[in-house]
C-alpha cells in the first residue's frame, strides 16, 4: 500500500474532523438507523473540534493554499496559510477563486477597515464563532456579504440591531446607518433611524452628532418623532454643526428651514434674533418662517386659521422632554397592581395658549383584557366561561384631561409614550407609543416585555421608565379654501 504524504494524511484528518463537527451540531438525539430516539443521551465533543480546526489555522499544518491579503494601493498586509477545503465549505466565493488559482497564493484586495479584521472573519470560516468591537461591524459585515458567508452577515446584522444603545468611543449607530443605506439592509437602516430620532437628545450632547453627514442630518430634521427637550436644543446642535461641518449654503438654508421655529417661546425666538451668529448669516433664507412663527403667538390659534394651515410642520410639536410638553413616570412594580399620577401641560404651544394649563390623569394597569378576552357568564347556570387566550392580560396607559373646558374646542391632543430601557448601565428610549387616549389602540403595547424579571431591560430599579408627551395639534382649525 502506498504511503500518503503528511499534508494528504492532514487534509483527511480535516475532512473527517468536518463531518463530526457536522454530525455534532445536529438538531436532537437520532437512533443509528437515523430516525429519532428521545429517550438516549447525547455526548457532544464539538468545543475540542472546533479548538482542534482552529490548531490547523494557527499553525498552518497540512495547508494546501496561501492567501495574500492586500490594500488597494497594492500594499502587502498578510499572508495567511490556509486550507482550501474548510473555506470552500463555507463561502462559495472563496471555493470558486481557490479552485480556478494556479497553485500560486491567492491574492484579496481589501480596504484598510476589511484587511483590519480579516484574520478575524477567516478564524470565523474555521471555528463558526467571531469576538468584535462595535467599531469593527460593519467591515466584517462587508466580508460576509462580498464572500457570500450568509450566517455571518445575518449574525453581525441582528448584532448591530441589538447593539444600538451600546457605549463605544465615538459612536456608531450613525455610521452603522450609512452602512445599511448603501447595502440595501432595510431593516438595519431604519433601526438606527428609529434609534438616533428616539435618542436625539443624547446624540446632540455626544461626538457622533458633529460627524452626521448631511443626508441624515436633513433625515432626522424632517422627522416629527425626535425626541428632544426642545425645539430650541435641536436649534443648538444644528447651529453647532453648521460650525463644525461648513456645509454648502443651499445644504445649510434647507437645514436651517427644517427647525420648527412655531414651537419656541418668543423670547427664545427674540434671543436667537440677536445672539445666533448662524442665523444672522441665514437671516433671509428663514425670515419668512419667522415671520409666521411670531404671528402664530400673537393672534389666537382661530384667527390664524383662517389665512395659513396649521397642519404644516412647522407648527406640529416633536416629542419635547420639557415640563410644558409632559412629564416622566417611574412606575414602581410594574408587574403587580395598579398605578396612577397626575401632571400638568400647557394648553398649546401658541403664545395665545401657552398660560393656560390642562391637568392629565394618568393610568397604568398590567393586567388590563380587552373586552374579546373577558370572561363571560352564560349557560343555565350562569357560569363564568374563560375566554381563550386570556392568562394574566396585558399592560394598557390611559391618559385622560381631569376636567373639560371650552378652552379645548379645536385642539385634539395627541399622546405619546417613551419607554425607557437599560443595556449595558446606558439608558435610552426604546419604544415610542402615539395613541389618543389610550395605548390599546397599538395592540402591541409593551408586548416583548418581561415585568416579572427584574433583571428585565425595562426595568431600572424595579420600576418601569416612562414619559408622557402631550402634543396638542390645531389641525381641526384650518379653514376650508374654495
């Protein structure tokens, strides 16, 4: 019998490792004619395998390819000894270029960001496990989809989806997002949008606020759902922006337009007038908004109607964390009983309406069944029949005015409800809620949230962060042009 060469013996060695590894990580027990037993046992050794695959990276035995990984600018950054047969099996694209190459090492050309974590994604190829940074996502993610590597790709992305909130030096979710727009992950994309419009606030006061590109900054500018604690602090992040970036004067104009002017005190509107150094170099591209906004304070919300629409964005509140807008709620025991707590707002943000103050009444009940899932009498006896589906209820908000006035004819008062979680010691909003009265009108209401565990995300010392955001809207007003 013929002697098999070392590297022969190596690569069988490898492929008989490959089909353990395989049989290891098969779902359930299964009797030795295949059908399934669930009575045995099962003896699982894929850890050592897959310390033994990654041995053969580390020391290079028995491999039969070479990679040399470059930049492209033609720089040689690494040569890596490898074996084509674990690559072939689990990326296509590889498995093709390693079977058309002549013998001589297999040159990649990769940006510096991808060359940086190469060594990282060809480490997944052998052992199906990968440690990275924030910083470091989207390059892999680059690498699994270029190499075609689909359970990498739809790993670092579900990754980079519940990592939104995570702390890292310079931030990331922005850059995330720019990523995601241009690979087409829809999914990812509008995550991080949702994430930096519902932390605004906290993205204003960090570094990854100045480095926004212009196409997310109008993005966010345009949205009705940041969450900020006024108008007047999204005004201050702009102008610093503008400073910072020096972007062309149509890209600042258009910018500068978005700022809802109608949802700041005169006062305020008088200060930036006399102390905004980048308002008065775009004075005229905004005087017009201006101009509108001091009229909207001085004459009454039904006098206005009746020569401008009132539903245009500049006169629609955001989600303002400021006293005259809401109020926060820590409700303790959130899974037990009942809660309740009242809070002032103002009547509306116009300088007509501004002095006059409404009283809410708020309600949280976490056990609360929608009258389907009721239980009900019938039969001969009377007899209380459960209804299906009906264990322990759902969490339900009610808001409420504590009185009526006249003072409310023509403002409909939109609510809405930020709930707070916790990851990693860091706070943020997680979810926002628009409803009128009640959040039944979601019918997902709080629904992936464990109140039981407290060690839930959503519980921060036992209670359950809230902010209720009243946003009186004048829709109903504007009069009817023939």
């Amino acid at each position: 019998m013929k002697k098999m060469k070392p590297a022969a013996v190596v690569v069988l060695q490898l492929l008989q490792l490959l089909q353990l590894l395989q049989a290891a990580a098969a779902t359930g027990p299964s009797k030795a004619d295949g059908g399934p037993d669930p009575g045995a046992d099962t003896l699982s050794h894929s850890l050592a395998l897959v310390g033994r695959l990654e041995a053969l990276l580390l020391q290079g035995n028995g491999s039969d390819a070479t990679l040399r990984l470059e930049t492209p600018n033609g720089d040689e950054v690494k040569l890596m000894a490898v074996h084509a047969l674990v690559l072939s099996l689990q990326s296509p694209v590889l498995a093709d270029l390693l079977r058309e190459h002549n013998g001589s090492a297999l040159t990649l050309r990769e940006s510096p960001e991808c060359a940086a974590v190469f060594e990282k994604f060809i480490r997944y190829l052998y052992c199906g496990e990968i440690s990275l940074r924030p910083e470091q996502a989207t390059a892999l993610h680059r690498l699994a989809t270029k190499y075609q590597v689909a359970a990498l790709r739809q790993g670092l992305s579900r990754y980079m989806s519940l990592n939104l909130a995570r702390e890292s030096p310079s931030g990331h979710v922005a850059g995330w997002y720019e990523y995601a727009a241009e690979a087409g992950d829809v999914a990812l994309r509008d995550g991080c949008l949702r994430y930096l419009a519902w932390n605004l606030s906290s993205v204003l006061r960090s570094g990854e606020w100045s480095g926004l590109s212009s196409r997310l900054l109008m993005t966010l500018l345009r949205r009705s759902d940041l969450v900020v604690h006024s108008e007047m602090e999204l005004f201050s992040g702009l102008e610093e922006w503008i400073s910072r970036n020096r972007p062309d004067g149509l890209t600042a104009e258009n910018a500068l337009r978005a700022v809802r002017y109608a949802m700041m005190p005169p006062r305020e509107l008088f200060r930036l007038q006399s102390q905004s150094a980048v308002l008065a170099r775009y004075r005229e591209s905004v005087r017009d908004l201006l101009y509108l906004s001091y009229q909207f304070h001085a004459a009454s919300p039904v006098h206005m109607a009746k020569y401008f629409d009132l539903n245009c964005s500049l006169f629609v509140p955001r989600n303002y964390l400021a006293p005259p807008w809401g109020s926060a709620w820590a409700v303790s025991n959130p899974a037990r009983d009942d809660r309740s707590t009242s809070f002032q707002t103002q009547l509306g943000p116009s300088g007509h309406d501004a002095g006059k103050r409404v009283t809410w009444n708020v309600l949280f009940s976490p056990r609360w069944l929608p009258l389907s899932m009721r239980p009900t009498y019938g039969g001969e006896t009377g007899a209380m029949q459960p209804a299906r589906g009906a264990e322990g209820g759902r969490p339900r908000v009610i808001v409420t005015p504590a009185t009526s006035s006249a003072d409310f004819a023509g403002v409909s008062f939109q609510k809405t409800l930020l709930v707070v979680a916790r990851q990693q010691g860091r706070l943020h909003v997680k979810h926002v809620y628009d409803f009128h009265q009640s959040t039944e009108e979601n019918g997902d209401f709080l629904a992936d949230a464990d109140l039981h565990r407290r060690t839930s995300e959503y519980l921060v010392d036992g209670s359950l962060m809230l902010h209720v955001v009243v946003k009186p809207m004048y829709q109903s007003l504007v009069a009817s042009k023939n």
